[in-house]
C-alpha cells in the first residue's frame, strides 16, 4: 500500500486533460514542492471529476475518480488546503466535507 501522510487540496479548478508531469508542476506551483508521502487532490471546474498525484517518495502516482451524479464539494478560490483523512473520505464520496463535525459527524448541508 502507499503511505500517505498528508492530503492537500488545489483550490484552483484543472483541465482534466492534464497529465502527471502537468499535475506534478501544478504541485510545485502551488505547494512550492511535492513532498514524499503526500497526497494532492484536484478537481475540473463542474467539479464532476477528481484527479489525486501522490509522491511516495520514489515516483509519482496519478488516480482518478468520476461521479456519476453529483458533484465533488470543492473549495473555492487560489492555494492549496490541507485535509484530514475523515475530510478526504466525504470528499471522494462526494460529500460537504467542510462541513464534518467532531467525530466525522456532518451536522449541516
């Protein structure tokens, strides 16, 4: 399995056309590096699509996802954010995740 310390958001929506070495300049762009060990998550503008490049600290790995319905509650503006693994796990399933409470509770939407 890839270990993965840290899950960091682009903010910024991606041409989902963009590949590992797009992506991997998109990290150094907007987290200044890519650390071993962490995973950068990003998302097309509709938010339908979502594109996670992990560095495991000897290559790079890119895996996509795609909604079927819905969308991927995404942050809005420029940056990066960082996630806990419960934020990340309402995220990829497609809910508020800004929204989780204590305990990975969601009490509002």
């Amino acid at each position: 399995m890839i270990r993965i310390e840290a899950l960091w958001l682009s903010a910024a929506p991606l041409d989902m056309r963009a590949g590992m070495d797009t992506l991997l300049a998109q990290v150094v762009r907007v987290f200044g590096e890519a650390q071993p060990h962490h995973a950068y998550l990003f998302s097309n503008r509709r938010g339908t699509r979502l594109k996670v490049l992990v560095h495991d600290g000897f290559g790079v790995w890119l895996a996509c996802r795609r909604l079927n319905q819905g969308r991927f509650h995404w942050t809005e503006g420029q940056g990066g954010v960082a996630l806990t693994r419960a934020q990340f796990d309402a995220l990829v399933l497609g809910l508020p995740w800004q929204r989780l409470g204590d305990g990975g509770v969601i009490r509002t939407l």
